[in-house]
C-alpha cells in the first residue's frame, strides 16, 4: 500500500511539474481596495509567484523514494489542487516561510525541516483553507472546492 501510494504521489509531482517556475519574489501582500476581492487578490499574487517560482522536485522525489531515512534532516510538502482555482500556499513554521503558487488541477511541494509545527494557508476559490500540523515525515494533502 505504502509503495502505491508514494508511486501516485510521484505521478502527481511529475505531471505538475510541466510549468515554467523560477524563485519567487519578496512581496508577500496585496492591497484590497474597495472593488476588489479575495479571489482576484490571489490571482494577482499566483500570477506574480508563477513568473519566479523554481519548485524542489528533485529534493521531493529523492524525499518521497528514500521515505525511510531518518538520517535527512528535511522532509517534503505536497498539495494537490483539485479545484478549478489557482491558489497560493503558504507554509510557514520556525524559521521557515514559503509561498507555493499552485495551479487548478497541479501538485505543489517544498522541503522543510523535520519535527515541527507548520501552519499552511490559503485560499481556494474564496474559500479560505487553514491547517496546523506537526510534520516529521513526508505530508501530502488533497484541497477541493
């Protein structure tokens, strides 16, 4: 069972990874002005993400293939997005903050430390999405609208 699942979480992290992704840039915020809202604010904030962006695919993989190593201090992330919305994720815990644009339909991943609490964040389709877990091993999740 466990090697099916870590078999479609890599089919998962394969497929997504057809975008053209760079580092992404500082700006974390967006202004609401009075005629917009959330679901163009974070559209806004995908758009700008996607352009730098440069996702850890093969940090995840090597995580997801080797799960049983206890000597890697990192562990990976993953999201499905299984909405019709492009969302942005946010995880963030001890020292560690990350933003992931995460297209409708595709995966998003990252690589954090292991043993800690994590909060991720953000929203889907105006729906807002917030979790807090404790991730000492590899952590996958599938959001819907």
């Amino acid at each position: 069972m466990k090697k099916l699942f870590v078999c479609s979480t890599l089919s998962l992290i394969l497929i997504s990874c057809n975008a053209n992704y760079g580092s992404y840039p500082v700006r974390t915020t967006y202004p609401s002005g009075s005629g917009s809202n959330s679901s163009a604010n974070t559209e806004r904030e995908y758009a700008e993400l996607i352009k730098t962006y440069k996702p850890e695919t093969a940090d995840v993989l090597n995580d997801l293939l080797n799960a049983d190593s206890p000597g890697n201090p990192k562990t990976s992330i993953s999201v499905e997005n299984q909405s019709r919305c492009n969302m942005v994720l946010t995880v963030s815990g001890n020292g560690f903050f990350k933003k992931i644009p995460i297209a409708s339909g595709k995966v998003g991943y990252t690589m954090v430390p292991k043993n800690q609490n994590y909060k991720l964040s953000g929203m889907l389709c105006n729906s807002s999405y917030q979790s807090t877990k404790f991730i000492s091993t590899s952590y996958s999740v599938k959001l819907s609208n």
